[in-house]
C-alpha cells in the first residue's frame, strides 16, 4: 500500500548486569538531503523526501538475532500492509 524509506538515526543497546545485551532501540528518520535533491530525479531519496518530507520511527528489538544487525547511517524501505485484523 504504501512504501517508505528511512534512515537509522540512532542504536541504543541495553546490557544486563552482565553485559549480555538484553535488546535495542531503533531510532529512524525518513530519508532527506541537506541542500536539495539533482533535478533529474538520479538520487532516489529524492523520490521518498519529496513525498514524505518528514518522518521518525522507533522499534525496540527483543530478538538476539537482531543485535547489532542495525548501523546508524544504513537506510532501509519500510513497506505498509494493512492487517485484516
């Protein structure tokens, strides 16, 4: 239904006592470009910005399979389905 595309703004990693890292918070920002996009449209975060100019995201991530997978300053598309239910 609708495709977007952010950017990972920030990592914030939780640690037990331990140091065993418990989980994560993702901190996106949709895609944008400080001082304009090329006219002919050869930058595709220009696509996205122009549509949806502003945007943030936020998820905490529970799945030890997911540590450390997320690196500020990777950009991702989020794709939205609605859910019958």
């Amino acid at each position: 239904m609708m495709r977007a595309k952010f950017r990972v703004q920030n990592v914030s990693v939780y640690k037990d006592d331990n140091g065993i890292v418990q989980g994560e918070t993702l901190q996106m920002h949709a895609v944008a470009r400080e001082g304009g996009y090329p006219e002919d449209g050869s930058d595709e975060d220009n696509s996205y910005a122009r549509w949806s100019p502003s945007g943030d995201f936020r998820i905490h991530i529970a799945n030890p399979a997911l540590f450390g997978k997320f690196v500020v300053g990777d950009k991702y598309y989020m794709d939205f389905t609605k859910a019958d239910k």
